[in-house]
C-alpha cells in the first residue's frame, strides 16, 4: 500500500499577475518545482490512492490541484497581506509606545527583583496589542491551559453565592459549548482525582449548546444567565469540537448579551489560537479577562515557553496572584535574557506568523473540500482562528494523515507519531509536531482525538500543503 505527498514552493502571487504558471510533471531526476515523495503506509488502501493520484496527477487536464488552489486564493490572500500589514503597525506602535530598547533583553535571576524593566515593558507593549487595561506575559505559565486556569481561579470563590439555588443556578457558564479537552479537569467536568478542580472549591458549572450550525445558540443564550452566575466561559477557537470559531464580533455580541441579563457577570475568553487573526482582540469588546499561549500564535513560532493573562487591572492582578501568591503582585519572578528577547521578538513576528498559518488553512480547506472530505471552517470562509479542522472519517485516515504531516516536517521526519494518552485529553490523541518549540503548532502541524467524527485539526504555513490519500 502507497502513499503520495505532495509538496508545493511555488509563489503565492506574482508581484503584478494574479495568474501562477503551472508546473508541468517531470521525471523524478529533474528539477521541477513538483514533487512526490512514495512511502509504504499499512494506513491507506491501494484504491484510494490509486483513484485519487489518476484523477489529480496523471490527467494533463486536471494540472496541479494545489497550484489551482493557490492561483484561485489570489483575493484571499490579499486580504491576509492587507491583516498583517495592519497588526504588525499596532504592534510596532505599541513596542515604540513602551519604549522598548536592547536593555530589556538582558532578563533577570532568582526573585527576579533585579529586572532591568523589560518584564515591565513588554506587559505594557502587550496590554496595548490587544487593547486592556494591563497584561502580565510570563514564563511561569507552561501552557495555554495554566493561563486560562489562572484566570478562571482569580474570578472564581467557593462561597460567592449560594451556588446552587435551584438544578437551573450555576457559577460558571461557558456559552460556547464544551470546552476544551485540558480544561475539563480543572472545571471538574471530568474527575481530577480531587486534585483541586473548580468544583472542588465548590464552584458549579454549566453549558450552552451551539446551535445546530455550529455557531452560538443566541436564542438560548438570552436567558442563559442567571443572578448567580459569577463568571461566564467563552472559548474563541474549535478546540477539538466540530463548530465554528468565533469572530470578535460575536465574542462582543454575546459579552452585550451577558451584561443584559447580570451586570456583575464576568467574562473570561480563551483566547488560544485567535491572537492577530482579526484586527482587534476580546478586551476591546468588553472582555474582563483573555489568556493563551506564548507558543502560539503571539510567540511568533520563537517563544520557547510561556502564557498570558490580559484585561481588567484588578483581575490581571487576582490571575497574578494565583499564580504566584497573594501579595507578591506582579513584579516578581525571573526570567532568563533569552527567552526575554524572544518574547519581544516573537510578538512582533507574530503578525507576520499567523498570517502564513492563515494562508495555509485557506489552501487545506480548498484542496481537502475539493477531494468530497468535510471542512470546517469552509473553503474561502472568513477565518477567526488559524485551524483548520478535516473530517477524515476513520481512524486510519486519521494516522495516515499525522504520519504524512510528520514525514514533510522540518524537525523529526524520520519519526513516526503514535496515537496515545496525554495528560489532559480524555480520548487517545496523535499529534504530528515537527516544530522547533515543543508544542508550538503554526509551522506545520496536525492533531486529533480518535473519536467521532475522527477529524485533524490542523495549522500549517502557507507553502506546504499534503495529499496523503
């Protein structure tokens, strides 16, 4: 059984035609822009690839299926030229604004009290980027999931309220369905081994369902909240859910929505995934707290490590506290000079980042849609995150295609992922991450729950696009 990959380096657009030359198909001694990589793969049946390489690759009039894709994404494109040149301004205005010089590089050791103002200085820069009151940016957040964890704890009491008036009354609300696979544990939606969940602080929780297109159920929302409801979840990407992300708009439409009904509702977005996908960020549209991932999108695939809390003053400084202690503020904690200079520098390459994953998740949508699988978001479809999820239908598919992610992967293309437990996760989940930074996703990478409807969710930059089946 055989496997084809196909790997693409030709321009997005020339500088004054919105028309790509198509490579022709040559021999695999020659230098073409095309090429096809065979492997033995015990995943994927003889007649799938064999239909699908005559219909794409060997018939002169179908061309290069990829470079159609790109010729075709010209406007799309475009506009993800004209997104990024946008952020990155914000971004350069904000490191002017914050006076940001080499000194800030130099880091700092121990307490951290020694800090040359750089920690200073990039919160600063940071709470501007996405439009809050303050912001702390810290290497003692080790993922996306410690941050939001962080944020929920500073809004969050055992005792409030009465918390459960009725079976209807609830503390914590997340009005964009389930969330995240990582924080089910820490709301207590699925048992910590009373490890210290929400709910063993005795904070109760609830959802709204999407409505059946995947988007927010606005219906349900308008009596979602109750006078008890202390604090209200809004998760801006897919996670591992088949839904649409959210745009900042909405997230502003349903943060309206909540405040209507309980003035006294806070409101937390995770914000992972979302970061320069739009113009504006959450805390400009009312959010009280946002929180993610320095090895994400904001770290501009440089960042080794790290996570954010921004918004509000008084709560940046409560998810603080709980990360560290009560007391201590902000102005503590060390971190070493070159993972400071990569904070800034990768901050202001991010822009740039997230637009080429953007770009990359336009080209999977178009070429996987055009080959009869489902996607999500849809081909051409205004992005509001940089995933793009696949619907494969099997477990098969699904190996087949991390592994081929894996093999085209810049770090690693000799290893093999394999689908297992991870800490977190409540399915078996395979991740293909061939990515400088543990973890870190936008240059190419691929993961999946293998559950219904066994779907990849995938970010890739924009010149690297696989046909594994």
């Amino acid at each position: 059984m055989k496997m084809w990959v196909l790997s693409c380096a030709t321009p997005a657009y020339p500088a004054h035609s919105a028309t790509v030359a198509m490579p022709t198909l040559k021999s695999p001694s020659s230098t073409s822009q095309l090429s096809f990589h065979r492997h033995d793969s015990p995943f994927v049946p003889e007649v799938t690839f064999s239909s699908l390489f005559m219909e794409f690759f060997t018939n002169p009039l179908q061309g290069n299926l990829v470079v159609k894709a790109v010729d075709s994404l010209h406007s799309e494109f475009r506009a993800v030229d004209s997104l990024v040149a946008v952020n990155s301004s914000r971004v350069l205005k904000a490191f002017k604004n914050a006076r940001v010089g080499s000194h800030h590089f130099g880091g700092s050791t121990g307490y951290g009290h020694d800090e040359a103002g750089g920690r200073e200085a990039l919160d600063l820069a940071f709470a501007e980027i996405v439009g809050a009151e303050s912001a702390i940016v810290r290497s003692q957040f080790f993922s996306g999931t410690h941050a939001i964890t962080c944020a929920l704890f500073a809004f969050l009491r055992p005792g409030d309220e009465s918390i459960v008036l009725d079976k209807f009354d609830y503390q914590l609300l997340a009005v964009a369905g389930a969330p995240y696979d990582t924080l089910e544990e820490v709301i207590g939606k699925r048992d910590c081994g009373g490890l210290g969940s929400l709910k063993d602080f005795g904070v109760e929780y609830r959802e709204v369902s999407l409505d059946e297109d995947g988007g927010l159920d606005w219906d349900a929302l308008k009596v979602a909240l109750k006078p008890h409801t202390k604090c209200a979840l809004i998760q801006r990407s897919c996670g591992y859910s088949w839904r649409r992300s959210l745009s900042v708009n909405d997230i502003g439409k349903a943060i309206k929505m909540i405040k209507m009904q309980n003035p006294d509702c806070l409101v937390m977005v995770d914000n992972c995934y979302g970061e320069f996908v739009e113009s504006i960020e959450p805390p400009a549209v009312g959010a009280d707290l946002v929180a993610g991932s320095l090895i994400k999108n904001p770290g501009g695939t440089i960042a080794p490590c790290g996570g954010y809390v921004a918004g509000k003053k008084k709560w940046v400084e409560a998810a603080a506290a709980r990360l560290s202690a009560p007391g201590l503020g902000i102005d503590c904690g060390s971190t070493p000079g070159d993972i400071m200079r990569t904070y800034f520098q990768g901050l202001f390459l991010s822009p740039q980042m997230v637009g080429e994953a953007i770009k990359g998740s336009f080209l999977i949508a178009e070429v996987m849609a055009s080959k009869g699988y489902k996607v999500q978001p849809l081909p051409r479809e205004t992005r509001h995150d940089i995933v793009q999820a696949v619907q494969l239908g099997n477990r098969e598919r699904l190996l087949a295609f991390c592994e081929a992610v894996q093999r085209s992967s810049p770090v690693g293309s000799f290893t093999k992922p394999i689908a297992g437990t991870t800490p977190g996760y409540a399915s078996e989940v395979i991740f293909a991450d061939g990515t400088f930074i543990d973890g870190s996703t936008s240059e190419l990478s691929c993961d999946g729950p293998l559950r219904e409807p066994f779907a990849v969710y995938c970010q890739v930059s924009e010149w690297l696009i696989l046909v594994p089946f």
